[in-house]
C-alpha cells in the first residue's frame, strides 16, 4: 500500500511538472462542444493532459490505452516538442489552437488541433494534427486514425510480419523480407517480434493516414518511412512509391534491425554503415559490386592515405546523393576480418564505441583492442586489406 502511495504520489507530481511546462489548448469560440457541459470539460481537460504529457515515454502517457498505444506512438514522435522554435530561440513560440471537434457517437470523438506562432504580426502554421477520442468512464483516451484511415486495406500474415496494403502484394518479396530479417536478428542475436507494415504511396499519404493534417518539416518531400516500436511489436508505415511490397532495401534493414538491439547513442555511424555495405550493399549495388568499384576508383593509385580518406569520408560515388563512402568500405573490410577471427560479439562491440567523434579516438581504442589496427599502422593495415579482398 505505501508504495502504490508513493509511485501515485510521483505520478501526480509528475503530471503537475508538466502541465506547469506546457500551456493548454487556446479554444475559440466557434468549436463546437459536446453539449453536456461534464463530457466537455472532460474532453478538454483529458486534451490537455494527453498533450501535456507527450513529452514522456509514450508508453507512459496514461491518456493512451494500451490495445491504440503502436499507431499511436508513431504520432506521439510528431508532436514531440511542439511548441519550440530553434529560430526565434522561443521554447513556448508556437501555440496549441483547438481547431475541430466532431462528436461520431455516444462515446467518439474526432479532434483536430493547430501550432501556430506570430511573428511580426505573420501567423506560422507549424503543424495540425488529428486523433481520435474514446470516453471511458469520466476520461477521455487518445488515439492516432491509422486504423480508421486503412480500414478498407487488405491484410495478410507471413511469418512474423502483417501487411497491410490497398491492392495486391508481391508475396515472393515479402517473403524474402521476412528470411532477410530473421537473418539480422539471428546475427544480432536479437528476438523476433511482430512487425505490422502498411504500404502507402507517398509521404503526404503517410502523414494524411498516421493523423498529421500538416507539418511544416516536411514541405516539398515525396518519400519517406516512418516507425514506432511498442511492446515487441514494430509499426513501419512505408512512404516511398512500394505500396505492394515489390522491393525492400537490405541495407536500410540492416539499420533497422541494429536499432532494436543497440541504442544510437553509442552507436558508430562509420561501423554500422560499413556493417550494412557488407550484409546489404548500398543504392541496390551489392558488396561485392561496389568493392570492384572502389578497387577501380580508388586504390588504383598506390599513393592513397587511408587514415585522410577515412576521415574525409570521401566519396566515390556517382553523385552526392548516390554516395559511395570510403571509410565505410574500409570498415566493412575490417568488419569482414573480426567476424572471420573472432565471432560478430566483436563486431558489436566496435559497433557499440560511441557516436563518431571529429579524431575518431573511442573508434580507434577499440579497434586497437580487437585487432592491432591503430592509427600509425592504419594505412599499412587496409592496404593489407584491400589486397586480400575478393571483387
């Protein structure tokens, strides 16, 4: 009994905290209510607390039910510091304007809600949003339209992975979808959860259905994927012209599926992208093809730096966009020779020395602890490398 006392008494300070750091939805005059004046002032009231709390895990937010908390927490992640403005350095510079209320039964809600901030008399529409309401009792829960908005869809279950889609589905490439990432997770070592996939055409049909009326970070993109990962299920609503399956990109995978396993806050850019060059190749180019092309572009010439290059991070791609990264390569070779000597738990381990740093000093430290490789002998290292390597 004393600790249900004092975990309640921490949740109400908690609560307090937040509300006290985030202000209320401004209600004109014109929304329509509910007319029972109590339902409305729950309604209100709940708003505000659900919103107020977004900061938190998602998970902890108690304005969510549990069976809505995975598509709602990909919406969540939208609204997360809303209210901040990097340019006009103002942490409260957009507001929270209630815009609609539509009452759909006894019980349901649609809500939609606006931030808006004025600068010299110019209103900036930062984003609207909408969710829907159920009432329980005297509160109000939230949750994001995704399963309202694809209702109409069709599903179908290989493996572990739900599809969700309009039409029809490439079931050969899903099922390849589902062998690749039971392969990462076998490597990683990780546990397979449930993963619910839906297919939509574009970024904008993303936003529309996941409940994101607008967003102004996202003016002028086409393609995009957005996710959540909620009690060992993983929500991937896909954005980029694939709305029946008909590809997957092994090496985005390979990111994915790292992510479940390994926060990306120690995570080495460098390493995991050397890590998915090796497993999923790049830009639908495999390992093998883009090793030729590095050994073609650029150790040609006997004179190459290694450690400047690597640092560099030069690039021997066909374009900017389309980057083929030196210190990628080399990673993904010296990945290749710590797998073969010493099993991928070390492979990790490099994976896991910390965020690039400008000197490299914590990639370098472990790297010398697995392998000898160190900075002084680096050049001579990759050479070795490069020569043992098969394209």
């Amino acid at each position: 009994m004393t600790l249900k006392l004092i975990f309640s008494t921490l949740l109400f300070l908690l609560t307090f905290f937040t509300f006290g750091q985030t202000k209320p939805l401004i209600i004109p005059s014109y929304i329509n209510l509910p007319k029972d004046t109590l339902a409305a002032n729950n309604l209100i009231k709940s708003l505000n607390g659900f919103l107020s709390l977004k900061e938190m895990p998602n998970k902890a937010n108690p304005f969510v039910l549990k069976e809505d908390l995975l598509e709602t927490s990909i919406l969540l992640d939208e609204m997360k510091g809303i209210e901040k403005s990097g340019k006009y350095k103002d942490d409260n510079f957009y507001k929270g304007y209630l815009t609609n209320v539509v009452q759909i039964d006894n019980v349901n809600f649609l809500i939609q809600f606006s931030y808006i901030g004025i600068n010299e008399n110019v209103p900036i529409l930062l984003a609207s949003f909408e969710v829907l309401a159920k009432q329980k009792e005297n509160q109000f829960y939230f949750y994001s339209p995704l399963k309202r908005n694809t209702i109409s869809w069709q599903t179908k279950k290989i493996g572990k992975c739900t599809f969700h889609f309009k039409n029809t589905l490439n079931s050969k490439k899903a099922s390849e979808y589902i062998k690749a990432v039971a392969a990462f997770d076998d490597k990683l070592e990780a546990t397979s959860g449930q993963i619910e996939w839906y297919g939509c055409e574009d970024l904008p049909e993303i936003l529309q259905t996941i409940g994101v009326k607008f967003k102004l970070d996202y003016n002028g993109r086409v393609s995009s994927t957005f996710n959540a990962n909620e009690n060992n299920t993983i929500l991937l609503v896909s954005g980029a012209s694939n709305t029946t399956f008909d590809s997957f990109d092994p090496h985005d995978l390979w990111h994915d599926r790292l992510r479940n396993v390994l926060s990306p806050s120690i995570t080495n850019k460098p390493v995991d992208e050397g890590c998915a060059y090796l497993y999923g190749g790049s830009w639908g180019i495999s390992w093998e093809q883009i090793l030729k092309i590095f050994k073609d572009k650029v150790s040609s010439d006997p004179a190459s730096d290694w450690l400047t290059l690597y640092e560099q991070f030069y690039n021997f791609g066909e374009s900017k966009q389309n980057h083929l990264v030196v210190s990628y390569v080399i990673n993904a070779l010296i990945i290749e020779k710590i797998e073969k000597e010493k099993g991928f738990a070390a492979v990790l381990e490099l994976l896991s020395c910390g965020k690039y740093e400008k000197g490299n000093e914590n990639y370098f430290k472990i790297l010398e602890k697995l392998t000898g490789i160190n900075k002084s002998n680096f050049n001579h290292n990759v050479w070795i490398l490069i020569k043992k390597s098969k394209a």
